[in-house]
C-alpha cells in the first residue's frame, strides 16, 4: 500500500521523505498517554449556535469509559495554534472558486496571532505539502495566490498528509478541508483516514460544496475529532466560514485529566458534559490509550 499511495499520490512531490513519514505515522500511530501528560480534550460549549465564555473546571463533567474522572486543568484559547490547510486544487477548482479560495485564506491567515501557524497541503490527482508549518504566513498566501488546478481528486490522501502533519506537533492544531468533490483517485479508503484521525490531537473541520457535500466520510471524519462538516452553495461563503472556524477553535476549551479507574489501552469512549442545563458540547467522542488493550 505504501509504494502504490507514493507512486501515485506522492511521486513528484520528494515522495521518499514524505513516504518515509506517512510510514512511520501508520506504523507507530499516535496515543494519547497517561502516563506523561494526560488526555487533552477540545470542548466546544455553545448556547443557540454561540459560544459560552466563563466556564470552570467545576463546570465540567468528563467521562471516560462511563468512569467519572477529575479535570487536572482547563485552558481558553490561551496556547498557540497549528492550523494546515488541505485544499482541492482539481480542475473542478479552477475560476471564481479558486479565487474566492485565496481571498478566504488570505482573510484567515491575517487572523492568526504571531505565535500561530500555518501549513498547506494541496491534493488532486496528487498530494502535494506545499509549506510546512511556519509562522510566515506570507509564504502560505505567496502559494496560494500561485495555485493552478488541475486534474482528479485524492482527497483521502489528501486529508491523512494533513492529519500526519500534525503529529507531535506543539501546540494545539486544527485541519482545515476545502473542497467541491468525492475521491476519485485515492489509494488509501475511508476508514483507514477515519482511523488515523481518531488517533490524532488534531479538530476537523470540513468546507464542502457540490458533490462533496453528500459524501459520507467527510461527516465522519470531522465527528471522529469533534470537529464541524460545513456545507456551502457558493464559493462565496468560504471567506465567512474560515474565520468562523478560527473564532470556534479559539473558543474551546482544553480540558486535561489523567485517566483513573480504567484500563489503560484500546479505544476509550469519552462523554464530556456541563452541569448547567441548556448547553450543548462539541468534542472528539473518544481516544486511544497506551498499553494492552483488554
């Protein structure tokens, strides 16, 4: 699977190093250990579609397994942000939704603070990781504003690079998918991404149009993060919607607790909840914990 995902999504792109590490990521894949520094949650708490500020730690009620466990720290919008940007550069891109694409994005990169940063990764019939995670983001809008699509659509492919790029990286890190499309050319199937996305730190959040819209696998790959699928009519709502996401993302709070009372491997089911009646919580409904699963 590795060569063929390679030769066919990676070949131009200096396919040795990034295969080199899309590897390593599947072979070894990211858990979250309680032994270090303990499950970190992003929890989004809103009331009518808004976000709620002012919550405590008190506030929380954090299940893991069914177990009730203690919340060790809760952090606002405070740490740093990774955002990479995943986007569909296939022909089907080409006109007003490119070009709406590179005003959004230049919307949102003046948005971030100096300690954030920012990554891009295109996918059509290949993927391409046009910038690494930098704090430059002139860099990031000198490559958009030069993006010329063309060709299918390795979405899938596309959407893993992106998750990968985000392992074990500091700070806390969100995946921005745009696209108008379904697969057509990926190697790799929905729920090896699905499961790679499960073992990440990183929110998804989805910006779809025409087709893509109706597929499947992108709603379960924002639920799996507790991340957002956002269906538009026209090109023109992306500018809107990136800034909403960089807004929801900063709204969240990073609740952190050391597991008690359960094993220590396998999937483990997470029910996050505020005592306050009338609000509803948005976070990644599970984790994968280290050591031997029973």
């Amino acid at each position: 699977m590795t060569h063929a995902f390679a030769a066919r999504g990676l070949g131009v792109i200096a396919a040795a190093a990034i295969v080199s590490g899309v590897g390593a990521a599947r072979a070894t894949p990211q858990v979250f250990s309680s032994k270090t520094v303990g499950v970190r949650v992003d929890a989004l708490v809103t009331v009518n579609g808004q976000p709620v500020a002012g919550l405590k730690a008190a506030d929380f009620e954090l299940r893991d397994n069914g177990v009730l466990q203690t919340i060790d720290s809760i952090d606002v919008g405070d740490m740093p942000v990774n955002v990479v940007l995943a986007f569909d550069v296939s022909a089907s891109t080409a006109g007003k939704r490119l070009i709406d694409l590179q005003s959004a994005t230049r919307l949102l990169l003046d948005d971030l603070r100096p300690v954030d940063r920012a990554a891009l990764i295109t996918f059509n019939h290949a993927v391409a990781p046009r910038v690494a995670l930098t704090s430059n983001v002139s860099q990031v809008k000198s490559v958009v504003d030069g993006l010329a699509p063309s060709g299918g659509t390795s979405l899938l492919e596309g959407v893993y690079v992106a998750v990968v790029t985000t392992l074990a990286e500091p700070g806390r890190s969100f995946v921005i998918v745009c696209t108008d499309g379904r697969d057509t050319t990926s190697w790799l199937q929905p729920d090896e991404v699905i499961e790679s996305a499960k073992r990440s730190n990183a929110v998804i959040y989805v910006v779809a149009s025409a087709d893509a819209r109706r597929w499947a696998p992108l709603k379960s790959l924002t639920d799996v993060t507790g991340g957002r699928m956002i269906e538009i009519e026209s090109s023109a709502q992306i500018g809107a919607e990136f800034r909403r996401i960089l807004q929801d993302f900063r709204s969240r709070y990073v609740l952190t607790f050391t597991p008690a009372g359960v094993e220590t491997g396998g999937f483990h089911r997470l029910d996050v909840r505020v005592r306050r009646g009338g609000m509803n919580v948005t976070a990644r409904p599970g984790y994968v914990g280290e050591g031997p699963a029973r």
